[in-house]
C-alpha cells in the first residue's frame, strides 16, 4: 500500500511585489520620564515640553524658556565675553566644556541678558542643565552677580531660573565661594528695594539652592522639581530614618512653606508678569 502525504493546507501564491517598509524618521517620538507614555515630539513641544498625559515637565535650556517668557522669545545677552578658565588644570575639565558647549549650545551654565514680560523690563538669568549640569563656577557666580548690579543699576526686576546640580567640582573652593559671593550682591539689591524672583527647575539643588536659589522675594516652583541641600541617600543616611513620601519635590516644599507657589509652565509668564506687578506696586 502506498502512503500519500496530503498537507492541511496550501499556502496561496502571492504575486503582489514586496512592498518597501516605511522607515521612521529618528527623533520624532519621546517617552515620558513619568507615566512611560510614547509622546509625539512635535506635540511635547507645542505642550512647551510637558507630557500631555501625566503634566511631566521635561528638562528644557536656557534658550526655551527665554522663547516661552520673554515677549519676544529673545534674550538680550550681556556678559556674554565671560569665559571659563581651568586655573586648576584639573584633568579632562577642558574637554568636558567643549562638549557641553556643543551638547546645551550655551556658553555657560547660565545665560544673563535683558528682555520684556508683557511689557515690563527685566534682567533675567536662565541656568542650563545640559550645561556640566547646570553646575555652579566661577563664570556661573559672576554673571549672577552682575545681573544683580544691573537690575540695581537699571533699576528693574531680577528673574533668576535655576537648574543644578550644585558647585562645579573642577573648580574646586573657587566654586564653593561663589554661594557667599552671589549671596552678598543679592543683599546689596534687596537694600536698594528692587524686586528678585526665583524660579526653581528640576533639579535645584546644593550650592545654588544654598545661595540665590532660595534669596528670591517669591521662590516659584515648577511642578515635581527635585529642590534640596543634600541628596536624599545622604539625608537619610545622616538621621537614620526613612524619608517621607514626594520629600524635596515641590509640592511637598509647598506643603512646608519652604516656597512660595508652584507653576505649571503653560502659566509661568503670566504669573510672573503678575508678581512683577504686584512687586512694583501696579
């Protein structure tokens, strides 16, 4: 008897052309930090870089808030021949500036000019995380304070946004004395009765935090922002107890009058062109 192998089924002849697969271009999709969501990225940026699913707020440079603050999204720089010098000749500090430079597209860790909120005059100081993450130096130090003079001298609102890590390690002690540097001329334009605001970023931390981080007539937080001193590992390892639940996130700085509001971004100008008001007595 012969045996006869008979298949289940035949498989169609398929004689369309293969068709060419759609390629994705790079960079048009993001995920969220928070909720994990994949966000379309010309979307994030409509939204001024929040996730429209969980309100995240993502990481953005000097040169994005200057465009969502500033009437004419445009900073007019001062300081801005201040230049970084490795007087310590510390190991790979040189090539780690010039990468910053060409990752963050700022010269520095803060950016310092003059522009317009609704019509109103301000100096405005914007740190850059991108930027050796937003560390504090010599150059950082100094342009803070020369904001300061000239809202004292212009006679016009300081506005400082802040976004660090804390001190530049590579500077070593130079960096560290830019808290009380920084400090002082703050003091000196509190005296003179010109206004200073703080806008705290995710993160503001350590040394700026320590210094004119927290010196702002209103201290203004965006939602979720790590702000704090020390890290928590350390904090929790100095008391020996555990941390309570969203410790040094704004909200719960807010809850302990450690600041004075917190801000979705899509409401930042208005309400400091509100506070500049207020400030100024209109």
């Amino acid at each position: 008897m012969t045996l006869i192998n008979v298949p289940w089924f035949k498989r169609a002849k398929d004689d369309r052309k293969p068709s060419k697969k759609r390629e994705m271009p790079d960079g048009l999709w993001l995920k969220c930090e928070n909720c994990g969501e994949i966000l379309y990225k010309k979307e994030v940026e409509r939204n001024l870089w929040v996730c429209g699913k969980c309100n995240f707020h993502f990481r953005i440079g000097s040169r994005q808030y200057a465009s969502i603050l500033l009437d004419s999204g445009f900073l007019a720089e001062m300081n801005g021949n201040l230049g970084t010098v490795d007087f310590l000749n510390f190991p790979e500090y040189k090539r780690k500036l010039k990468t910053s430079v060409e990752r963050s597209g700022a010269a520095e860790a803060i950016t310092s000019g003059e522009g317009i909120i609704d019509g109103r005059q301000v100096i405005m100081a914007i740190m850059d995380f991108a930027f050796m993450g937003g560390s504090m130096g010599a150059v950082v130090g100094e342009r803070v304070v020369r904001s300061a003079r000239e809202a004292r001298a212009k006679k016009i609102p300081l506005v400082v946004l802040c976004a660090s890590g804390g001190a530049r390690m590579q500077e070593g002690i130079i960096s560290l004395m830019q808290m009380a540097k920084t400090s002082a001329s703050l003091a000196e334009l509190s005296r003179a009765g010109i206004a200073y605001i703080t806008v705290l970023t995710n993160p503001s931390t350590a040394g700026v935090m320590a210094s004119y981080g927290s010196l702002g007539d209103v201290i203004v937080a965006e939602p979720g922002a790590l702000i704090g001193f020390a890290g928590q590992r350390v904090i929790k390892q100095t008391i020996g107890e555990e941390l309570p639940e969203g410790f040094q996130r704004s909200e719960f700085l807010l809850k302990h009058g450690m600041i004075d509001m917190v801000v979705h971004r899509k409401d930042l100008k208005r309400v400091l062109s509100r506070l500049l008001g207020y400030l100024r007595g209109e």
